[in-house]
C-alpha cells in the first residue's frame, strides 16, 4: 500500500512540475495580477518539501501519515490551480491564434480592409466568423460551423483578458460602494 501512495505522490508531483513549467513558459504577462501561478508553486513547493520529509523520516509511522496526507493535499491544490490557470492559457492561446491576424483589419468607421481580408478567406475557405458575447444568436452560428464549415471565433476572444482583469476591479469597485 505504502508504494502505491508513493508512486501516485510522485505522479502528482510530476504532473504538477510538467503543468507549472507550461503555465510559466505561456504566461500571460497582461494578467499576472491573477495569483493562481503564484498559488500553484506555493502548494508544489509546500507539497515537495513534505515529499521529502515523508522519504527523509522513515522511522515514525503517525507522523508520516500526517506528512503524506499533506503532500497528497498540496499536490492536489496545485494541480486544481494549475488546471485552471491552462484552461485560461489554452483559451488565451486560440483567442490569439484566430484574432492575431485579423487585428491590422480593424478600424474604426471603415470596412474596406476587412472587406479585402474576406475576400481572400472566401477564396481560400477560410472563413471566419466573430462571435459577440452579448448579441449571440446560437442557432444562427451552429449553422454557420455545421452547414457552412466557417470557424467561430469564441465569446471568449471578443473580449481580451486584459478586458476581463480590468473588468474584474471595476466589480470589485462597485461592491464595495
């Protein structure tokens, strides 16, 4: 029993470092108020300090069960952060990759340029279409990717993460007053 709780501390632990070392690599630098990364290297560090007291200290069965348990806890709390915070990179890293290109089309009172960009997707079948977090029509976009093989660009992408951040103080704000 012991090497199984051993081998399944050491998968988290692994897991874990392979996760912390992808969070950190793609990082986004806009958002790093957000301490979920912070979070997830404290309960890895607490969670291998722990590990190696438990292999240090073979002797006292009680207090290596209590120091177990606390390894097996912190791995999990910084595998619950480090899930989250991919979740948020994954999204970040699509958003990225279907607007990055599209940005120098943008303006503000003309359609000339994006009208160019269409029509070099319409002929390369690329189409695109942005989807609005407040004015969705669902139907009308599950027919476009269905029927029509256009790509919708998420909710998630219309509005930046720095957006969101932002957004998050000013809620924040509003509560207190």
């Amino acid at each position: 029993m012991k090497i199984k709780i051993k081998q399944i501390t050491l998968l988290l632990f692994l897991v874990n470092a392979i996760f912390i070392l992808v969070n950190i690599k793609y990082k986004d630098e806009i958002v790093s108020v957000i301490p979920d990364l912070d979070y997830a290297k404290l309960f890895f560090y607490l969670g291998f300090i722990s590990f190696i007291i438990y292999l240090i200290r073979g002797k006292l069965k009680k207090t290596l069960t209590f120091i177990l348990i606390i390894t097996i806890i912190s791995f999990c709390f910084s595998m619950f952060f480090n899930l989250r915070l991919a979740k948020d990179n994954y999204n970040r890293i699509q958003c990225n990759k279907g607007m990055s290109e599209y940005y120098k089309y943008f303006e503000f009172k003309s359609c000339k340029k994006i009208q160019k960009r269409f029509e070099e997707d319409l002929i390369n079948g690329e189409l695109k279409y942005f989807q609005n977090k407040y004015n969705s029509a669902l139907e009308f976009e599950e027919r476009l990717k269905d029927e029509y093989g256009i790509e919708l660009i998420g909710i998630n992408c219309t509005q930046f993460t720095s957006m969101k951040c932002y957004n998050n103080l000013i809620k924040d704000y509003i509560k207190k007053r």
